[in-house]
C-alpha cells in the first residue's frame, strides 16, 4: 500500500498530462503555422510540450523549499532530457517503421547539428553551475540568458521568405456535439478543443485559452506528480484518516529520474509522434532537441531564479553534490552518444531505434540500482 498509492497517482498525473497534450499539440500547431521546419519543433512545439517539466521544478521548490527540492527538480529536467534523446526518437522510428511501413527516413544533418551542439553547451553550462556547492540568482539567470540567446538564434537562421509567408494551415478537428451539456462531459474528460472552441474555427485567441487552460490543469497535474515523488522516497510518510505507509527510502533524485520525467514528457512523445506521422521528421527530432534545452535552461533556470531571489542561495549538501556529479556526466556522454546516433549514416533506421532503447534501459537500471 505505501508503494502503490503513489504509483497510481502517478498513472492518473500521467494520464491527465497525456490527455491535456491534445489542447497544446492543437494550439501550438496553430500559433507555429508560419514558422519555417525545424524552427517550429525548436521553440513553439518545444515550449508548449515541456510545461510539465517547469511546472514540477517549481512545485518541488514550494512544497520542499530546500536543496532536496532543487534536486527533484534537477532529477525531473535532466531525466526529462535523457529520456527526450533516447525514447523519443526510438519510439518515432517505430511508429515509421511498423505503421508507415518505411525501413528509415532522413534527417536534415543541419537541423541535427545546430540544435545538438547548443545543447552540448547547455550541458557544460548546467555542469558548471552545479559544479559548486552554492547556487543563487545569478546562476538562474544565466540559464535564462542562454535560453533567449537561443531563441534568437532560432528565428535569425529561419529565411525571411518562410517566416512572412509560411503555410497557412487550418486546423480542424470533428466538433460533434457541442451543446451546453455535452460541453460539461468533454470537459469532465479533458476533451478541451471540443470545449474552447466548439464549432468555431481555431483563432489566436482560442489557441492561447488552450494552452492556459491547459497549463492550469497540467499543473495540478504536476502537484500530483511531486507529492507521489515525495511518498515513494520517503522512508515513511502519513496519510489523514489512513496511518503511516513506509515508502522506498531513496534520495527523491532517484524517483524524479524515472517516474517524474517520463511522465512529464508525455507531451513531448505526442507531438513528436504525430509530427512524424504528417512526415515531419525535422519537427519531430528537433522538438526532442529543442525540449532539452528549455528544460535544462528554463524549465530549472526560471525556478531557480525565482527561488534564490525571494529565500536566498541554495547551499548543497555533499550527499547531493555527489549524485548531481554522477548526474551530469551520464546526461553529457548520453547527449553525445544520441547525437552521434542520429548524425552517423544518412539515415534513421530500425537499428539506431532499437539501439537507442537498450541503452535507456541500462541508464534506468543503473538508476534503480544507485536508489
């Protein structure tokens, strides 16, 4: 009982996020229309899938208040990370492979490599400011500032031609009812462009009540999702009107790795998914690129920021240097292996699928076995 509480309320965070994903792939499809390949992935399809990771870093600063926290939340964007590079292309690779019949698809090299080496630099970034044992507002700032550096970077290498005339898609999707009641239903079900916009045709204005709509649920979604994490690493922990349960007894690091960052980058999954299967191979790969980098830069360095200004610098413990540590060198040379991954052969293949599941299993069960 004290394990499988909090896992089920993992499976209900997880599928709430999964269903809300529906809303954010909808409005960011809309709002990223006239943006060029690749650039659109980066940024709008990157920002809007990666609310999750955001949304748990800040809820574990307010709920723990403390450097086992920032940790949670360092477990959370750097799982989220490994698990965008390493799950994320296999599973869009055998999606291509098993349901549109096709042994590999090509990649844009320079897609690959302009998003890849910046968030290598991210990466020493990261290392660099974990490498002390204080951390304050400077530091969070300074994710920042690489993330906006990005951002420019992004929209300065997309052709003036496609960034004023890109297509203009409709989006559309089948309304069915859309009667007062029926609306409480869908809404009861999370079925929230039947409820936002109905019969009506998707707008600026219906896109962004989407995504707000959808960030409030998905971070309720993500208070679930911390408060599991919190009851699974605990030794014990109580429960109102039910007792004392005991818990796995692990550094909250360790459940933030797996539990939290896969669930977290459900959206992610979606629309990389779906991006492949409308053929845009670019916009699934660099979503994945692209998500890494606005967690590690903003999803962590916004909280951060937030945090040291209102309570002070976070003063690291030596037990949590040390896992950060171990951390960080597995997120870099795993970073390195997808990319060469990717880079290697002009293809994506069933091999580099396959291979690229077999080694997040082994980065999970050494994950396991560390806890």
């Amino acid at each position: 009982m004290g394990i499988i509480l909090p896992l089920v309320v993992v499976i209900i965070a997880c599928l709430t996020i999964w269903k809300t994903s529906d809303s954010f792939e909808l409005a960011s499809q809309y709002l990223g229309r006239k943006l060029s390949d690749g650039v659109r992935g980066a940024t709008i399809n990157a920002i809007a899938s990666s609310m999750p990771e955001l949304l748990t870093s800040l809820i574990f600063l307010i709920n723990i208040r403390d450097a086992e926290g920032l940790s949670g939340g360092i477990g959370t964007t750097a799982g989220s990370a490994i698990y965008n590079s390493m799950v994320i292309p296999a599973l869009v690779g055998i999606f291509v492979f098993f349901k549109l019949s096709s042994r590999r698809f090509q990649l844009t090299r320079r897609v690959i490599i302009r998003d890849g080496f910046f968030l290598l630099l991210i990466e020493v970034i990261f290392i660099f400011i974990l490498s002390g044992n204080t951390i304050t507002w400077l530091d969070g700032l300074l994710l920042l500032m690489a993330y906006v550096i990005y951002l420019v970077i992004m929209f300065a290498t997309m052709k003036r031609s496609q960034r004023l005339s890109g297509p203009k898609t409709e989006v559309e999707f089948d309304a069915g009812d859309t009667s007062v009641k029926n609306k409480w239903i869908s809404f009861l079900q999370l079925n929230l462009n039947q409820v936002f916009i109905g019969n009506e045709k998707i707008n600026s204005r219906n896109s962004w009540t989407l995504l707000i709509v959808s960030t409030t649920i998905m971070g309720f979604s993500c208070l679930l999702l911390v408060q599991a994490c919190e009851y699974l690493g605990a030794d014990t922990y109580y429960l109102p009107g039910l007792g004392e349960f005991h818990g796995l007894n692990i550094p909250i690091m360790f459940v933030a790795l797996i539990l939290v960052s896969a669930a977290s980058s459900v959206p992610d999954t979606i629309i990389s998914v779906r991006d492949a299967q409308k053929g845009n191979y670019d916009d699934a790969f660099s979503n994945v690129l692209g998500s890494n980098i606005f967690d590690i830069c903003f999803a962590l360095g916004f909280p951060i920021l937030v945090y040291t200004l209102v309570y002070g610098p976070f003063i690291m413990p030596e037990s949590i240097t040390e896992i950060t540590l171990e951390l960080r060198l597995i997120l870099i040379a795993l970073t390195v292996a997808a990319l060469l991954i990717f880079l290697v052969g002009k293809f994506f293949t069933r091999t580099k699928a396959v291979l690229l599941m077999v080694i997040y299993s082994v980065f999970v069960t050494y994950v396991v076995l560390r806890g």
